[in-house]
C-alpha cells in the first residue's frame, strides 16, 4: 500500500480508518506497511495544523495516534512491534 498523501481528499479521515482496531486482524506485512503510512499521514495532519496554526487539530490527531497505536504493540510480527514501539516513542 504507497499513499499519496497529496492525493487524499481528506487525509484526517484516512489517518482514522487506518487507525481502527480491525487493522489488527491483517498479517504482519501489512500492519507494517498501516503503521509506516500512520506516520506519514500524521505528519502530514501535523504540518496543516501547522500551516494554519490549528492547536486544536494537533492535540486531536496526537491523541488519536497515541491511542490506537497501541494496538500494534502486540502485533505477532517482529517488525511491526519495532517500528510501533519507535513511534509511539517519538510521539511521548
């Protein structure tokens, strides 16, 4: 899966559907690919929030990868639990 963040309507609801619990249901090279383009995605919330000086939508999009990331952590997949355990470190 290659996302093309420019190319999304509506990139804060993307960044939501990828982040629901059923994601965890996928094999492992796939939930590694869901958190790779997670953090893509939420950079780029990050940077429009920025640009408009949105505080709001930061703190909203913040907690809502916080969260849900989580659920990664417990992933059967080796590389999945390392790239989430980095991000969700780079996030704290």
């Amino acid at each position: 899966m290659y996302v093309r963040v420019r190319h999304l309507p509506d990139v804060e609801v993307t960044l939501e559907s990828m982040l629901k619990p059923r994601v965890a249901t996928l094999p492992g090279h796939i939930q590694g690919v869901y958190v790779q383009n997670i953090c893509k995605l939420y950079g780029r919330v990050l940077s429009k929030a920025e640009a408009s000086s949105d505080d709001e939508l930061v703190q909203r999009a913040s907690r809502l990868v916080s969260e849900h990331l989580a659920l990664f952590v417990h992933s059967a997949d080796l590389e999945v639990q390392e790239r989430v355990s980095t991000d969700v470190c780079s996030l704290t």
